[in-house]
C-alpha cells in the first residue's frame, strides 16, 4: 500500500477534489476522467499526483488534446444528415461550446 501511495500520491474522494478546486461534487464526478480519477462501482477515487498530471497537461496545451476535442464534437453535427436540424454553422456552435463551458474543460 506504501508504494501505491508512493507512485499515485494520497487517495482522494470527489468531495475532497471539489472542495479543494472549488466546485460541485456532481461536476467533478461527471469529468472525472477528465481528472485522472478512476470509478470503482459508485465511488470515485482520485489520486493527488494523477490529478496534478491531468491539469498540468491541459495548462501545456492551452486546450484539450485533439482526439478529446473530437469526442465532444461527436454528435453536434450532422453533416450528411437533414440541414434543418441543428446548428448549420460549425464555427458558430464551436464558439458556443467554449463560451458555456466556464472552466475551460471542453477547450
């Protein structure tokens, strides 16, 4: 257990994430991948060196990686589909997403 701890750094909880990030259990249990945290049934646990690498690689970048920026894009639009549904200006819907999303996790 000491070298799991040496490796992952101390086990936390999404409480403790939240409070220490500041903001909401239910969002830091809905990104949690996003966090390097893992899932085991209905808990989720996070690990202090894990968390550190996940946000360390998104400051280097400035934004999420670019197979991340894809899977969210996923589904938004349509392109061979029927042009009255949805948003037709990818651009427009793009700068959308970023402006919704307050804490920078979507890019």
């Amino acid at each position: 257990m000491d070298q799991l701890e040496r490796n992952l750094g101390k086990a936390l909880r999404a409480k403790d994430v939240a409070e220490y990030l500041g903001m909401n259990v239910k969002h830091i249990r809905n990104h949690y991948k996003d966090l390097g945290g893992i899932r085991l049934g209905r808990h989720y646990r996070f690990f202090e060196k894990e968390i550190y690498y996940a946000i360390q690689k998104r400051t280097e970048v400035g934004r999420p990686s670019e197979e991340r920026e894809q899977e969210i894009g996923k589904g938004i639009f349509d392109q061979e589909g029927s042009q009255g549904l949805g948003i037709q200006d990818e651009a427009k819907a793009c700068q959308r997403l970023e402006q919704e999303d307050r804490h920078g996790l979507f890019g």
